[in-house]
C-alpha cells in the first residue's frame, strides 16, 4: 500500500505540474480558460466512466460500506480484489484535479488495503484450512483500515486509532497490535521511499511544522481554542446537514437522477466544468489560492509566520508561478487581505465541496474537510492576532501569536466532527512532526465533537443512512425508558420453522413463500423445541439433490426422505429470553456483529429477533407510540 | 485527582529538599550515612504500617486488581473511597523516599482515581435510579484509570490508550470519548496547576526535550533503534521472570513470609535499609546518580546532548550540589565514565527494583520501568555516538548522534514491553512535547513488545498470577487445537439444579451443600428445563423469611412455600450450546465479562461453564492429556 500511495503521488504531482505548466504558457485569456477547465473535466469524467465501468462500488469514499462489513453484513464484492485496479486508476485521475475538484484520498485508500487485508486473509485461510472464524476476518479487515490511512499519512498510531474509531464498534485490545504493525510498517516504507526519492533527507512528517516550541502559546488563548472548537463544531453540524440533504436532493431530482443513472461521467463533467470554471484564477479563483495544490493548500494554512504581520510589508505582490516559499502570498490580496481571502475560501468552498462529494467516482472526502478546518482555524487565529497585537509577551521578548496553531487546531476540530472521531488531533501531530500544542487542540476536537455528536450523524453514518445500507442505530442515553423495553415487545413473533421431519413439500413451500437467510429447525410443529438452524443455501441444495433424484419416479412418495436425515443443520449458541433487555440485545448485535438471534422461552422458539426489528425498537425510543 | 496530584508533587519535593539540605548540612561521613538511609527507612516503615492498618489491600500498584474487576469478578472492597486517604498519605511517603526506593506513582494512582470514579458511579446511579447496568460502571472505572494516567502525566492521549490497553480486554469505541473528556480535564488542570504555582510559563510537557527537529535522526539509525528494541525485550523478559520468582519466593520462603505476614512494616524498613546503604553516595551510590530524583533521573537521561562529546572537555568536577543545568555531571566519573555510570546503574537497580517491588505499600512500577528503558537507550546511545563520531552529515554540517533520542525510545520500549503496551510510545511523544522520532521509536517498542509478549505474560498480568486473583488465559494463535474443542468437553457437567417446587428442606441442603454464587432453576429435577437464575442471597433471604414464619409452628408441614412461589428467579439472556467452540465460547466470557453461563441442549441443561472450566481447558491446550 506504501508503494501504491507514493506511486500515486508521484503521478499525480507530475500530472498536476503540466497542467500548471500549461496554464502558464498559453497567454490569451481564453485558452487559459480552457487550459484551466479542460483538465479537470476531462479527468474527472474519465476517473467516473472508467471506474464505473468496471464495478458500481468504486465510487466514494468506501468507509461506510467497510463500516456495514464490519458489522457483520457481508458485502462479499464490495472487497474483491479485481476491483482494485479500477479504483486506483479512478483516484489517480481525481487526486490529479487537485484543488479544483478539491476531493481526497483516504476513504478510496482505506477501501483499497481492505481489498488487499480481505485477499490476504482469503489467502491465509486456504493455506491453514478452515479453522478461522470471523474475529480473524475483522481483525484483518481493521488491520487494512489502519494500514489505509497510514500511508497516506504516514501516520501509523492515529492510522490504527482512526480507523478503529471510524470502522468499528468495539474492538479486542489484544488483537490491535497487529493493526499497529502493519501500520508502522506501512507508514515507515512510505516515508522511506520519500528518502529514497531525495525528497527529504531523513525521515520526518509529511507536513512538518515550525512552531516556536519554548513558548508555544500563552495561556488566555485556550479560550480562544475552545471558542475555534465551538465554532468547527457548528460549522461541521450546517456542512453535515447540507451534504446529506444534497446527496439526497441529486438522486430525488428528476434531472440530476437520471444523469446519474446513465451518463454518470457526464454528471461529473458537469460539475468539474461548474468548479473549474469558479477556481479559474482569471475569476474567483483569484481570491480564494485555487494556484495552490492540496498539499500546499495545508502547508501555507500551517505556515508558523503570522500572516497579518507579514502584510504589512508595503511591497508584496503576487509572483508568476507559486513559491513555495511563499506560499502564503496566494492568500494576499491587496483589495480585500488575507481575511478577505479567507472569507471567500470558507464560503465557497462550502458548497463547492458538498457539491463534489455527489460525485460517483472515487474520491476521498477527509482531506478536504482537514483543510477546510485548517481555514476556519486560520482565520480565527488571524483575527486573534489583529485582536492582540502585543501577542506573547515573555521576559521580556514580544512574539506575535501564532495563527498557523489555530490552523491545525481547526484542522483536527473540524475533520474530527464531521468524522465524530478524536483521533483527527493525534494525526494533526503526526502529521506535522510537532505535538506541543496537544492541550488546545484536544479541547476544540473535544468541544466540536461535543457539539456535532449531539445534533447530527456522522459524514460516514450519514452516507450510510442516504445509501439504505444496513444500519444499526446506537441508543442515545437521554432515553432513559430504553431499559425498560424488553425483547418480547420488539421481537417478530411471526416467523416460519421448520420441523425435523419436514418433507420435501414443506420444505419448498417454505423456499418459495419466504427469502431469509437461515430458518430455525424445531423438534415438531407443536412443541416448537429449537434443534438447530439450517441455511437458506443448504435447504436449496437439498431440494436440489432431492428432486434430481425424485423426478424420474413421479410416482413414488416424495416425503422417503426428511428435512433431518438429508439436511445437516448447525447448533445455536446463543439464545435471547423474551426477557432480555433492549439495551442487552443492542449490546450483543454490536458486540457479536448478530445479524438476527431466537427468542427462546423453555427450549421453545418463540420469537426472532434481527436487526430491522432492533432498529425500529430503538427508533420508536424516539418516536414513542401515542397509543402507549 | 489532578489537584492531589499536583499536591503530592509539591509535598514529595519539599520532604526530597529537606532531605538534601540535611545530607548536604552534616559532615561526618557516619552522619551522612544517617541522615540519607534513615530518611527512606522512616518513610516507607511508615508508608507500610499506615496504609496497611486501614487496608491490606492499599499495597502495591492496583492495576492487577482493576484488571480482575474490570473481567467482572467483583472486589467490593477494593474499591471502597474510605481507603482513599490512607493510599494517599501512603503513596506520598513512597514517593519521598525518592530514588533510593525507586518507586513511582502511576499505579496506585489508577487505583486512586478509579476508587473516585466507583464512587461517582455510585452518587449517579442513586439519582438517576437503578436503570443503569454493568457497562456503565465499566466505562466509569476505565475513564478513572485514564484520568489516574492523565494526572501523573499530564498526557491525556495516551492516559486514555495505556489505561485501556493495560486493564480492559475489550471497548466499546462510543464510549471512550468520556474517557477521553476527563482525561484532557484532568491532564490541563494539571499543567494549569503547574503554571500557577510559576513552575511554568504557560502550558508544557511535563519532560520537555528539545531534541533538534531539522534533522532528528539519520535513516541507518534506524537499525539501532530496532537492534535497541530487542534488547529492551530481552532484558524485559529477564526483569519479568526475575520480579514473579522473587514475590513468590518472598511468599514461600519462611523468614519472608513471617515477616510480611506479621511485621509488614519492618519488612519494608529492611528493604529501604539495604536500598538506601547501597544508594548513599559514599558508597556505590555516586557510581549511579544516586543525587538525583526520580524526575531529575529522566530529565538527564534525556538530555539532547551528546555525553561522551560533552566528557571529553578535561575541566570537569562533579558540583557539590546537583546543578539542574547540569544534571549529566552525576552521570560523570572520572575512573569509569559515562558508560561505567550506566552499566552500575543498570546492573544494580535490575535486582534492587525487583527487590522494591515485594515491599508492601502503595507504589507503581511504571516509572521506575520507563526511567530503566531509558538508562538502557542512553548507553545504547552513546556506544553508537562513539562507534560514528562523524554523526549525521548533511549539507556539510556535521552533527552527533543524539543519544538522547535513544534513551526516549528505550524508555518507551522497555516499559511497553514490561506491560505488553504499545501506547508506551505515545506517552513518550506527549510527556517530551517532541514526536519526531515517531516511527523510530514505534519500531523499538513493537520489537520489543514482540519479544516479551512471545516469551512472558506482562508484569500486571504476572502479578495477578501470583496473587492468585481469578485470570482469564488468552488462547495462543499457535494452538490450532482450539477450534475444535467444544464446550462438551470442558463444561461441568456435575452441577445443583432447584426445581421449581423446591422445598424449605431442599433449598436448604443446596445451600449448605454447595456455594455457587448462583442457580439454574429448571422445571422439575426430571425434565430440567431450565427456568432462570436465582441468586445464592436470594436463596438465603428465602430460607430466612421462610425461617421466622415457620419456626413458631414446628407441627405444620414447611413446604407449604416452594421455591416458584417464594423467591424471584432472573430470565438467563444467554446459554451455550454443547458445540460451541472454546474460541466462541472465551470470546463471549471477555466480551460480556461473563462469570459462568449455562450450557442447554433442547432447552434442558446439560452442564454449567465458569472461569475456571475455561481456564482449565484453554491450559490443556498447552498441556494436552497423554491419554488423548
């Protein structure tokens, strides 16, 4: 995955250099124009055709549907490994847009290691025979999250725990040092290969910072951290709000649906065409750096200088192509300063970004969210900087506050909102090589997740809810009646057995008339004893090999043979009493990854229950019946 | 908790000044020699007998045991706030005695904090009424083990992570961002606290380092730094074995015995005599830095210079006082140099930690653990300072190695390794203020913890093996076995069932017959479907209300109450069936923290599975029956 990721680095950054390169030699303002839109249109809508052709499931973020995996609902295809390619391709070619299109890599990277976690573990299996069971599966699937984000990042520790936080529900302590290694092995080969490329000369983070860490802020400001916090976590409830009510609104849109269902890569032209003709330098993009790359984008909002003090300076004027070393400059503006260009960043951005994830192909969506906070937290610190213009004063010496802090602490409070995870604040420090504002930045995640977790879903439960996957709502603690609400009020009580003797009629006449997944096996209709369960599959396949071997004797009585004696059925472990808890049933789904379990009462089956009706039971929490 | 952390930091080292001030003030050797042996004998004679006259239970760390409640095996007591003052005043006496007893804080703390945390728990749930479950108090007790990591650090990431990692098996992610939340309250008082009493200017990490970031390590190093790893597993595992034989021969050994069974106090005081003579700075003390504290210990060791470089100026004199600028010169001897210093110190403090590890009074063994990790990774450090003087050439500026990285990455490693912790690592970053020897260092502890955790169980675990609290094995992946074990052959299947029309006289033949905490109630002794659970209190309040109405009318018949009609039985949520696996069945034990379950077949049940079945079939694994 290392070399994969830093493959695509290398590709895209020299993709992304023609395009400038090009953008700079044509002159007239038409071509540039088109030189400037062309590019991202075209990569876009082949980036949506190609990955689209080989298999519906490339599109996204591939999060969500690792979330439902993990949950125990097997989305067998969504991890085959022919895929992989597709997707590479497809992220290539969006990666390579840049900040137009402004889309990530972490969602589409965290899908591709599980592809490979899921062959691997495929692999292992038929090398060590069958005795494996699903934990191991997670483990290796969870492994492939950590992995994903880590070399993207380079980051391995918030690799693991962001990914436990985004993908899993519970998790066993002494399996995640597998996670851990994979990821700092991961984590390490990207890094070196960036060595090896001379592109550093040692190891170090990606995005390395320079804050001044004798004094690294003054403790008033932890007010304002908080206050940055709040404000990330109010943004992050309206932009999560938005996004799903969009995402929505194109597959309701008569318009937008049916371009969505046939000419998808003519969907996302569109939208790169809208996009790239807003970035276009020669109109807004002027005033919002769209010269500046992903990866410049963050490293300028993370830049240790002071950028109200740095404008000062009478004699600025933006150059030709972007410095590097002054990247900060794309964001000055004489007519409307950096707070100007700031402004314009955020609110554009806001649409511009809900607008691009609706896109079907695949892209990631927390880098752009990380730098979007980055933003947010700029602009805060800047205004805290015109605010106290003495700044830090210590023994003495007067350093001016420093706004590139506020921009990380944005960056984690934002991104671990909108995730609903605090992991984000560790991958700021991992990201940067820096950790000494750890205290600030943990309290603004803190406080923005405070607020998002209470208002609204995650972006990856979200997508879940918009998709229709499979979905197990948790139990908010504010209702305090879910422990009353026991497993007889919500189980299905309606539900077809089948008898140990069963003969072939009954057993297609169940087969026909219902489509569960597995069927309980009882001792006899009446006492309703629960033997065993037996697979939808198996009873096929014994209908299969039954009638192969009926039929050519109509005559004879069909029933010779019984469910029981043709039929292998496996023992139930685990059995809930009408009894038990709601709160105990939600606990066991989760913690077990159930999809459904039997009410037993005496040995008796009375009762099912699976995860829609544990949904409804927790929805109706919230909606109480007025009958009750 | 952070306010009585800050306090007995403030305490411990004005009792440590003292201390200097009258081993500096008297000039006969022999005085000397009084004036620094008595001061720790004093202390942790006192130590002892204090908190051992409230509680036995307030010695040692406190991790094995909330480790034991937190599998679900209820130690009321434990947990009691009445004990709280006397760990306190305890572990203050501990502390004092300084580096001559070479104990740290971090244990008993987590036991502090998660007393405080059982007590909170208790406050709420007689507002909030009694419906709240078992999780709930899990959550609360592991948020207080964070919050005991979090105060001594002031490092509330990893507070949270080492404290899972170290007390729980599993979490339910959802639920640690509470953890999380009083952590960081926790950690930020602390630091506040720190600036307040003008320690500080502002917020900082509490070991500040300043390693050089531009270029932190040169890519070679990077073997070191491994090779450093093994060698922290390696002593590990001989530090590990070394700790169990010695507090089980200290347990076995008459003398010993007597003395800790009767004369806990005179124990302690002999130790600390022994420690203390060999300690003092006339004798082998000022081969090993034996002026400095425990704080000042780590400080030098992680100094960022280079020490062989700095000896190689002839002027130096070890000041008569410790001089903090200077703290490497107690590390300096003319004779035996740095190298000679470390090895004394390594070689002595091996058993002289083990030895203080018997004593019985409130003490941790984190620190004294890191502080040893990182005195190996300082030695290892300098050898390779010595071995490439020419260091790190970069752009023709030449630099040293910096050894002091070394000895962050021991300590991480070695204390990781002696817990089986990963998040070691992270605590490391966040008590340095520094992560840019981030994957070096990781790489160190996975090398290290691969060793260890390969070759013996980790010191909390080794502890609650000696001390013989109830232990839940894990099942090794090599033993392939497992899968097909089944729980019909390891459930018990010789078991007391209570019909439902028990009688007074059976019930009380059960109960004194037996002492099962709990009861399967099934139909009638024939059938034996399985009905519910009833407590043993339950049964014994039964028997006593049952008691005090019949005895007066000895003539009337007693079962004229059966069991059904006098006593409420609990619904059983979960039962195995006779084919689950042993995995499935271990799994289900750890995650729910089960303590028994039932075992039923048709509903009828045929056996009964504890821990201790579990325990003795995941052991047979290791040890297979000759006649199978």
């Amino acid at each position: 995955m290392a070399l994969v990721s830093f493959a695509m680095d290398f590709t895209v950054a020299k993709v992304a250099n023609a395009h400038a390169w090009l953008y700079h030699e044509v002159h007239s303002p038409l071509l540039k124009y088109l030189s400037w839109t062309m590019y991202p249109i075209a990569l876009s809508a082949f980036s949506t055709g190609f990955a689209q052709s080989i298999t519906p499931h490339s599109g996204g973020s591939g999060i969500p549907e690792l979330k439902t995996i993990l949950s125990g609902v097997m989305l067998e295809e969504y991890l085959a490994i022919e895929n992989f390619g597709a997707k590479v391709v497809g992220l290539t070619c969006t990666l390579a847009c840049g900040s137009t299109i402004f889309l990530g890599k972490v969602g589409p990277f965290v899908h591709l290691s599980s592809m490979l976690a899921a062959y691997l573990g495929k692999a292992r299996t038929s090398v060590s025979g069958e005795y494996e069971d699903k934990s191991k599966q997670n483990e290796m699937l969870v492994a492939g999250a950590a992995v994903g984000v880590a070399t993207v990042f380079g980051a391995p520790i918030s690799g693991v725990l962001f990914s436990i936080e985004v993908v899993s529900s519970h998790f066993a302590v002494r399996d995640y040092w597998r996670g851990f290694f994979s990821a700092t092995c991961g984590a390490f080969m990207f890094r070196l290969l960036a060595v090896f490329n001379s592109e550093q000369e040692t190891i170090m983070a990606i995005f390395k910072t320079n804050f001044k860490i004798d004094l690294p802020f003054d403790l008033p400001e932890t007010f304002f951290f908080m206050l940055l916090g709040a404000l990330c976590g109010v943004v992050s409830c309206a932009y999560l709000f938005c996004q799903r009510w969009l995402l929505g609104y194109v597959r309701r849109n008569r318009f937008t649906a049916a371009l969505l269902a046939t000419e998808k890569p003519l969907y996302s032209a569109l939208v790169a065409f809208l996009l790239a003709s807003i970035t276009c330098p020669l109109s807004l993009g002027q005033f919002m750096a769209s010269r500046l790359n992903m990866k410049e984008l963050l490293t300028s909002l993370l830049d240790n200088h002071t950028w109200v003090v740095l404008s000062q300076n009478a004699s600025l004027a933006r150059p030709l192509h972007v410095d590097p070393s002054q990247l900060w400059l794309e964001w000055w503006d004489p007519n409307i300063t950096v707070f100007g260009t700031l402004v314009v960043f955020l609110v554009m951005k806001f649409w511009m970004l809900t607008l691009a994830t609706t896109m079907p192909m695949p892209a990631g969506y927390f880098m752009p969210v990380f730098i979007y906070g980055a933003a947010i937290g700029r602009l805060v610190g800047e205004v805290v900087a015109v605010l106290f213009p003495q700044g830090i004063v210590s023994e003495g010496l007067v350093s001016p506050v420093t706004p590139g802090a506020y921009a990380l602490a944005g960056a984690a409070a934002f991104s671990g909102a909108v995730t609903h995870s605090l992991s984000t604040a560790l991958l700021a420090f991992e990201m940067t090589g820096q950790i000494s504002h750890i205290l600030p930045v943990i309290l603004a995640v803190l406080v923005a997740n405070a607020i998002t977790q209470k208002f609204q879903p995650s972006f990856y439960d979200g997508t879940i809810i918009v998709k229709k996957l499979p979905y197990l709502p948790r139990i908010r603690s504010r209702h305090i009646g879910s422990y009353k609400v026991i497993t007889q009020e919500f189980m299905k009580a309606d539900f077809v057995t089948l008898p140990r003797d069963a003969t072939f009629q009954e057993v297609l006449r169940v087969v026909t008339s219902t489509s569960d997944p597995e069927y309980p096996v009882v001792d006899s209709a009446e006492t309703s004893m629960l033997l065993g369960v037996v697979q939808r599959s198996a009873l096929i396949h014994f209908l299969q090999t039954h009638d192969a071997t009926v039929q050519p004797h109509e005559e004879e009585v069909p029933s010779c043979q019984t469910l029981g004696e043709g039929c292998a059925f496996s023992p139930v472990t685990l059995q809930l009493s009408p009894w038990t808890s709601l709160h105990q049933a939600h606990n066991l789904f989760e913690m077990l990854s159930l999809q459904w379990a039997f009410v037993t009462q005496l040995g008796r089956v009375v009762g099912v229950v699976s995860r829609k009706e544990l949904r409804k039971a927790i929805e109706d929490l919230a909606n109480p019946k007025p009958t009750k």
